[in-house]
C-alpha cells in the first residue's frame, strides 16, 4: 500500500497502477463480471463498460482512485443495459495530467463515474436497468493534496432507467491530519477542518436520463447544487443533504439549493426529503433547499430543513414555501 503521508509518491501514477488497470479493463473487454478484492486502484485510465449484463463488485468497499486528468473512474457505454455496479468507493485524485488517455467525458466535465454519455440517446430498458448499489464518492479525506484533489461532479446519470440503491456522495468536510500538522478547529483536533478552496467538486449528482429511481440518496457538502435532475419522470426516496460549511455569503446569493428539478422536468417525486445547514464560516443565506417546477407531475412528500448549528439560515423549503430555519429556530420546518 501506498504510504498516504508521502503526498508525492501517493500521488505518483506507477507501473504497478498501470498494470492493475489494464488487468481490470482487460476482463471487462472480454465480458467477464469483476469482482474488485479490498484495497486502493489508482486508475490510469477509465475503466469502460460495453457488455450487457456486465457486474463490478467491490468485496470490502474497495477504492477506485479516478484517472488525474479528470476522466472518471468508470463509464458505463451507452445503450448497455443491465450493467450492475456495487460495493466501491470512487475517489477523486490529484489533478495532474492533461487530457492523454482518451477517456475523459467528451464534454469536459470531470466525474468519477458517467453512467452513459452525453448527448448520446439511451432510454435504458425497464425490465433491465442499469444499477448502482452501495456506491460512495469521495473528494478528499486521506489525500494530503487538498488544493489539487478535484472534480465537477461526482455522479452523472446519462442512461435512462438507472436505478440507484444507497448512494452516499461527499465533499469532505474533514481530512486527514499531515505529520506535525495541528488542527485548524478545537472542536476537532484529529482533523484539518476543509476551508474554501480545497477539495473543490460543484456538485454531487446530476441525472439527464428518464425513469431514473434513488431509493437512499445521501448528497453533502458540494460548493454549488448538491444535486440537479434534468431528466423526466424520476423519483428519490430518501434523500440527505448537508449543505457545505466552509463557503462564502456568496453561496447563498448564488441562489444554490440542495435539490433541483430542472424547469424542462415535468414528472417527478421526492419523498422524505431532509436537508441541513451548518455553516461554520460565513451568514450564508440559502433561499431554499428545495427548488423545483411548479406543475401538476411534481411532487415532494414529508421534505424538511433543519439548522444544525454554525450561521446563517435556510429562508425556505420548497421554493417560496415552509418556514426558515437559523439559529433561533432549529427547526425541522416541514410542509
């Protein structure tokens, strides 16, 4: 294993890493299902999935470190039903590279897994669709490298009638200690508490394909939307938000939310939505948690916001509705 405290030879790419990538991506372009034995895979490159039915199972939550010059760590090929993806950790790396491998997302927009493609037409099949279960992204934690450890989102849903099955999608909030380093916060002396600037992703998830259903969506602590739907007649069943700590009052005049229906979006459901605020540093005000279209096919069942502590206040829970919640009144607010 690499040792983490060595922040260059952590974030040094070599010919082990090369060697273990190109064994993974070869048993997938032979169809073979794989299964991801625990310990940390600095990818080189994209692992690509173009098989139908294809599995990638991690025994003991193994971790794939993205490729460093912004490809995700997995890309699922359009119009490939049935794949099934579970038990990994996806991690963001030290961005270091210009684009060489070839398989960064055609649109420029780092990830660390692009669940089809861009503007490539796949509504999925609804008698098999595609699945991420047990699956958890990180941008920072155990990288020493807080400045250059990034990635603009985490998650991004392309194909249609993808189900999602526990998905926990962090910015972290808090990292590892160096040697010798002190901590930042007395609240937390065994971790540097993350400051703006570090550890930078926008957003955790973003769905553009139709039919596509969360059940247990844990979204937290981003730099700008924790989470944006575009596509249509979607569901999320639970879902968790922490809004960041370390940001500016500009978040909140930004008008950034923690849940967003696109206006195009006319079907779609959020049941037992909650969403929290704790912002250590600045009065960030958001002017809601929850924006989405008013329309007859939109609906929220049991959301709420709470203040856990910090500054600041969430003015308001679904678009202009519910209650705010500051350090006067905790809340939850409900509608």
């Amino acid at each position: 294993a690499k040792n983490v405290f060595d922040a260059f030879r952590y974030n040094t790419i070599d010919d082990a890493d090369m060697r273990k990538t190109e064994e993974m991506q070869a048993a997938l372009n032979e169809g073979k299902d794989l299964i991801i034995c625990p310990g940390e895979y600095f990818l080189n490159r994209s692992l690509i999935v173009k098989t139908s039915d294809q599995v990638i199972l991690g025994l003991g939550l193994p971790s794939l470190i993205a490729p460093q010059d912004g490809s995700p760590c997995i890309r699922v090929i359009a119009n490939t039903p049935g794949v099934r993806i579970a038990g990994i950790i996806l991690e963001a790396a030290m961005m270091k590279l210009t684009p060489t491998t070839g398989t960064k997302n055609v649109d420029g927009v780092r990830s660390l897994i692009d669940f089809g493609e861009p503007e490539v037409e796949d509504d999925g099949d609804e008698q098999n669709p595609g699945v991420l279960s047990d699956v958890f992204t990180r941008v920072g934690g155990s990288n020493l490298d807080r400045n250059f450890v990034t990635t603009d989102v985490m998650v991004r849903i392309h194909s249609g009638n993808v189900v999602g099955d526990n998905l926990w999608l962090w910015r972290a909030d808090r990292v590892q200690l160096g040697i010798d380093e002190g901590p930042n916060d007395p609240w937390f002396p065994l971790n540097h508490h993350v400051e703006e600037g570090e550890c930078r992703v926008q957003t955790a998830l973003e769905v553009h394909g139709n039919n596509v259903k969360m059940y247990g969506l844990f979204c937290d602590h981003t730099t700008e939307n924790q989470m944006v739907w575009k596509g249509d007649n979607g569901s999320v069943s639970l879902f968790q938000c922490k809004f960041p700590c370390d940001v500016s009052s500009g978040y909140g005049a930004n008008g950034y939310a923690g849940y967003v229906v696109d206006e195009s979006v006319t079907v779609h459901s959020g049941l037992a939505v909650g969403i929290y605020s704790n912002f250590s540093q600045h009065e960030v005000m958001v002017p809601s948690a929850i924006i989405a279209p008013r329309k007859d096919g939109i609906s929220f069942k049991y959301p709420f916001t709470v203040f856990l502590n910090g500054k600041g206040c969430i003015e308001k829970v679904l678009n202009n509705e519910g209650k705010a919640v500051n350090k006067d009144n905790k809340g939850p607010a409900r509608l």
